[in-house]
C-alpha cells in the first residue's frame, strides 16, 4: 500500500498499517496446520510481513464437524468468504477443480491474491488463473503445489530466470515412493504393498490418482511450463503408473545395480533441425543406485533440476503432510502479504517459449525388456535381430534360468520410444518368445 | 515503471519499452560468464524481463588484458560506469570489502539496484548496504554468495518466510570439501593433498581464506542473519579450520562409520529460560556415513535447513565455478530487473527478531578425543573421572595400541562446549595422557 517500508525490522513502528486479512478454504490436515500456525506464530508473521496477517474466516464442508478453531469464523460459504472486503489472499485448500477453479477465479477478479496448492487444477487452467491475476494485478502463487514442502516452484521461476533448464527429474508422489521403497525392501509384491500402505495411512481409499500416475503427471505438467516457459497441462503429459511393477521387477533391477522408482520427467528435446521441444512424461523407470534420486525412499519427495550453467541441482525434502506443506503455502502467503504491504507482485505465469510438445514417441529413451523364451539355440540371435531392424542398440543381455524358465533380459542404448516399443511389440509376435513379462525404462544414465 | 505488464508473456507487444542497462564490476571467471550469458541468451531474458536487458559497460583492472568482448565496453574507472544515467543495475563481481563497499553504496543511493556475489562484504556490511537499498527502494540481491548455483537464500528469505527455522547446516566451501574428499579417499595427509588441490585449480596460491574456515564463516553469518532474522556478522562465528585434520583422524571416524567435513552451523539456541540465541560455527566435525551431507564429495556443496514445520530439506549442487555463480547472479539480475519493469521489489534485510549470540561455550556439542595414553591399569577410569567431574556423559570408547602405541578414543554425548573443552585441557595436563593428539566435534547425530 504504502511501498515505503521495505525492510521487515522497520516496521514495529508503523502500528496503523491495515492488517492483512486472509480467507482459508477447506480446513483439512494442510488447512488446519495453516490456520494453527497464523494463530500461533502471530508475532512472527507479522514483523515478516509488515502488518499483523487475521485470519477472516475459513470455508469448511461441514460445519457441525468439531474443529480446533473458533466456529464463529467458520463458514460453509466460500463464496460470501471471499467476497469480503477485509479479506486480501485466498488460501485455496479445498482441491479438485470445482469449486475451486470458480472461486479462485472470483477471487483474483475481485483484485485478491491467492495461493493454491490445487495441482490438479493447476495442470489445467494455469493460463485462465494467471491471465485472471495478470488482469487485477494480484499474485498467484502455488509452491505447495509440487513436492509439498521443498522450495522448487521458486527456485525454478526465480533462481533459475537466467539460466536454460534442459531437464527436471523428480520423485514428486510419496504414495508411489512408499510402495516401491517398500517393495524393494521387503520384496512384497504389488497389492500387499498397497494394502499396507493404506493401514499406514500413506495411500488413499481410492487410490488411483497415485498409483496410476495422475497426481505425478499433474506435476509433471506445472514443473514443465515453468522450467521450459511454454504451457504444458496434465494432457500433454505422457502417463504410467506403478501397477504393473512385480518384485520379479525390483529384483531384476538390483541384478542391474539398479532401483526403481516412479519419476517425473520434464526435458527440453532438442531436434536436429535446431526446433526445440517440450517432453513430459511419468513412468516407473530403473534408475543406477548411484543417481541421486536412488536413495529417496519412503515417503520423501526430490526434485533433480539441470540446468546449463547451473549444472546438476537438487532439492530434497518432505513432499507431502500437514505440517510440510503448510508450510510452502505460508511461504507465499507471507510474500503475497508483503507485496500487498509494500508494493510489487511476483512472476506470473511465462510461457513466452510456445515449445510444442514431443509425443513420447519421438523421445530417446532406453528400455529394459525382461521376457520367458524358448530354451532352445538361436533364440537369442533371432531377438537381436528385432532389434537391429530398428537401429535399436543393445546395451546388455542377461540369459537366466533354463527349460520352461528360461528367460532373457535385454536393455538398450537410447533410441527413440517408438523404435523401442516397437520391437516390444515384435517380440510379443515371435515364436520363441513365450511372454514379454516386463518392460521398464531406464533414466539416469549418461549414455 | 508502468506496473502493467505482469505477465513476460504479454510484453512481446511492447516494443517501445525502455531497456535495462546493466554495468558489470570485474571480470574474472563470473563476470565472464555473466556478459557471455546476458549477451548470448539476450532473447530469453528480454522476454523474462519485459525489456532488452543491455550491458552498458564493464569494469576492469587492466584494461590491457584481451578479453572477449568489444573494447568498447570495458573501462578502469567502475565509479563513473555506475554513475551512467542508462544503468539501472550494478553486477557486483570484484570481491573484497574495498572499494565494493562504497560503490555499492553509492550505486544503491542513487537508485541502482545491485547483484553481488561478495560474501566477504555481506558478511559485515549487509545492514548499511541493506538500509541503503530500502532507503532508495531498490533491490539488493546475493543469491550467489553463498553455495554458487544452488538456490539457498531465497528458499530461507521467501520460501520459508511463514516457518520458523531451527537450523542450518552446509558444506559451502568448495576446496576445503575436496581437501577432506580426497583425504578420506585416497589416506593422504593434509600438506600433500593441499598442494594437489592448488595444481587442479581447486585452491587458490593463498589458500588461507578457505583453509581457516574465512569463506565459510562468512557465508555462515550471511545463511544465521537470514535464517534467524537477527544480524550476525562475520566476527560472530566461532570459526576453526582443517589445516589439523591429520589422515589418522579420518581413519579413526570411519571406525565409527563417520567421516569428517568443514560444517557450517547456524542453530537456534533455545535457552531453559525460554529465551532464543544464535549459534554460528564453522569447523571440521565428524558426521555419520548416513546423514545426507556425507555424501556430498569433491567441489560440490550442500545445504540442509530443518524449519519447524517443512521439516528437513536438503539443497545440493555446484557451489563454485564460474557458469554456476553466474547462474545465480543472473537470476538475481533477471528479478531485479523485472522490478524495475513490473514494479515491486524483493524483501531486504530481515533483523526483527534481533537474537543474540551464543558464544560456543554455551552452545551443545558432542567431542571425538584421540589421545596417546600410558599402557597402565587404571588409565581408563582416571580419565573417565575428568568427564565425570564435569557432567561429560561418554558415549563411547575404543583402546587401540599398547606400550609406546596405546591410544584411547572417547567420544562424549551432548554437554555445553565449554565443559567438553574444559574436560580436553584437563586430560593434557594428566600424567597419564602423553598427548591428546585430535580434538574434532561430532555433529548429525540425535543424541
């Protein structure tokens, strides 16, 4: 308002200044904890903003359920919530894409700033909610929207606005994360793991979204538009889940020095007509035990961001909880606030770039193809010749076991997707191949 | 200027708007870099800024020295570059406290916003340069000084800007990790391995500067200020060196499944009062094989915040080098000069919470003591009852040797530091302790 006061520390004098008042939508674990801290860290936030932050009022689905907050500020009215004229950052944690689109909407037009850690509303309508913020001059922000607590939306948009981003790789669902940690460790197979990781609370009733690589694609697709300035949305993104990955898988990945792990990947391809694009894709994918990426086990998230000057950074942390990502959504909103109090706005969506997108059949990839064959000579050399129709390069051939459990295990140079599904598919017709029982891909490597 | 244009995708439409000029002090590795990258990426940065961004000039020592770049735009005299009416921001890159000070002071007091990378500066003078910036209501920007391309002061100053941080802790000095990398790897001593690191480029001719623990305590004082919200500078760090790691320690930790890095710490100290201080440390301290900085080898550098809620995060990545720091000075410039075009300006200096120091001899520490000891009964026992004496509980000790060789290793839990030093100065006075030949501190440890 007054743009006069830059410096935190000097405004313990100004006690006139106008509080910032803040609307919470949805009182969940994240919306909970952020309304938990707001009260008890009052002092804190307001020397870092300027001004004291109120909470106005947060919007709940059921008002008879007994919450830890005064039930005179709580509304199962959104709408009327935001509307309010002493309310100035919408805090949006209600997620999924109706209501939320609608009244994040309304919120911006009515000239508040708001942070969302709605991914999957993200992935879609970036454009109409930033071009809505771009409109009234408000700030948008949405750090707790990928990998929970870890500073990677910032660091990308900001730390990295002089830089050219040639790849984001990250372990960004810890749902998927905690199942395969688990199976690597105890060689459970798929559906105990899951199983176990509902009891445990790390996966949901439903829990498609994480198993099938929806939530990771929607991240995908933010990470994307902000590394490569182009806009990417959740169908852009080439999507596989964990469902299929066997123990037989873990255990074969080990033999190759090698864990798996379902990744996100974002990466500037760059064609040999000098055209960029943008690909964006999630998969489980072998990856060396040596990557750094390797040891992200558990529940934890980490993001992997390559850049041409800056090298090989990476950002690691807890990407999921109450307390994780109320945090993230704190961040902004005591820089929403700040900016409120002090004048400026931060970056907005950039897309500037256009970069088309590279249908993952276009991209290098490498593939791991394990399959039962007969055990009988010649097999091997008939394989190989798939492979070789397709200028498709071997990089190893593991021959195991022998009779009805003869098996062999092929994994490739880099080629395009294409080129590699196809001999899948070619060796699923062959004769001597009894069963294609898994293909994997395999990032991390140099070659 | 206009405020309008919020969105760097929108502003290829304004063609008329007025460049960003931008004037670089020194030239050596980063500042090659800077100019290299601002003027092969000029493009992409003009549409992140919403205006071209153009060097007015750039200053050097010598101007005889053949540099790639027009003659045309270096000069001697960096006072009359900033002083340019078309300068908008000052690029930072000469290093030390004269005369960078008074040209940043004098570049911010009339208006230019100013990117450094100076750690030695900021260490000491961020309050007068910082009180200068808010006065003009310019930015200040350093992301650069402290652990090169990875984003570290803006994830604690915005990120983290709604959580409270209890600690952090880096490997930021990029010789002295290679030194003990190296040490560890090959069972070199520390004069051999210095030497080596001076022929590969990793040290300098004067190595004090990076050897004694200098660099790293000044980042650390930058990191505490930020962290904590409190000034602390330079002279505030307790700051030892590695010059006395010998071989045989880093022997001796791996027998605790420990290896030995040059930590930079600053804690929250939290008193039985209830009142805060800031700790600030740098020394060589002996960390578990497990904790995540103990991975982290060679030039790289890595830092590990744990904040109330996020919890704990890890930053990793290229801390020195030319391409790396200019990857963080650009984006420092990127956002300064996009609020000159948008508006607005990035937080400053944050000291509201004015902590005060703890000195080290308050702080809590665990100890690793190698001495050389009489191969007598009743050693052991006399020099427990130095620890006894002092309320130093032991957490472990090994005996190794005999006769001329007998050696005992103690390690200690968590006391005040003063009485684990105490309990050293003790046992070198012991008839029975021919010498303490190690004293190192044990950090990542929960107990």
């Amino acid at each position: 308002m007054t743009g006069s006061v830059q410096n935190a520390s000097d405004t313990s004098e100004v006690n006139a200044v106008r509080p910032i008042g803040v609307a919470v939508l949805g009182m969940g674990n994240v919306g909970a904890e952020v309304v938990r801290i707001i009260t008890d860290n009052a002092d804190d936030l307001r020397a870092r903003v300027g001004a004291p932050v109120e909470i106005r009022g947060v919007a709940v689905r059921d008002l008879s359920r007994p919450r830890k907050i005064g039930q005179e500020l709580l509304t199962d009215d959104p709408a009327s919530l935001i509307a309010r004229d002493d309310v100035d950052i919408v805090v949006e944690l209600m997620g999924g894409i109706d209501p939320a689109r609608a009244l994040i909407r309304t919120a911006l037009e009515s000239g508040k700033s708001v942070v969302t850690a709605n991914k999957a509303l993200l992935a879609e309508y970036t454009g109409e909610l930033a071009s809505a913020a771009a409109e009234a001059k408000v700030d948008l922000y949405f750090e707790a929207a990928v990998a929970g607590a870890i500073p990677v939306i910032r660091p990308l948009m900001q730390s990295l606005a002089g830089d050219t981003v040639e790849r984001v790789a990250g372990i960004v669902n810890g749902t998927t994360n905690f199942i395969l940690s688990e199976m690597d460790e105890t060689g459970a197979d798929y559906a105990d793991t899951l199983a176990e990781a509902g009891r445990l609370g790390y996966a949901e009733a439903d829990p498609t979204a994480d198993v099938e690589g929806y939530d990771a694609a929607a991240k995908a697709a933010i990470l994307a538009s902000i590394a490569f300035h182009s806009r990417v949305t959740a169908a852009d993104v080439h999507r596989e889940g964990i469902s299929s990955v066997t123990a037989a898988d873990l255990v074969a990945a080990k033999k190759f020095d090698c864990t798996i792990k379902l990744l996100s990947i974002c990466e500037r391809v760059r064609d040999v007509d000098g055209s960029q694009r943008v690909s964006a894709r999630v998969y489980p994918a072998l990856i060396p035990l040596t990557h750094p990426l390797a040891t992200v086990n558990g529940a934890f998230n980490a993001v992997v961001v390559e850049a041409e000057n800056a090298g090989r950074l990476m950002f690691y942390g807890q990407g999921a909880g109450g307390s994780p990502t109320a945090s993230a959504v704190l961040g902004d909103m005591v820089m929403a606030a700040r900016n409120r109090v002090h004048g400026g706005r931060g970056p907005l969506e950039s897309t500037y770039a256009s970069l088309p997108i590279a249908p993952i059949d276009d991209v290098f990839t490498r593939y791991y193809i394990s399959m039962r064959v007969a055990d009988r000579p010649g097999v091997l050399a008939q394989v190989a010749g798939e492979f070789t129709k397709r200028s498709v390069s071997i990089a190893a051939v593991r021959q195991e076991g022998a009779g009805d459990d003869a098996r062999l295990i092929v994994v490739t140079h880099r080629a395009p997707d294409r080129a590699q599904s196809d001999c899948v598919a070619a060796l699923e017709d062959m004769d001597a191949v009894i069963k294609v029982s898994s293909v994997l891909r395999l990032e991390g490597t140099d070659d």
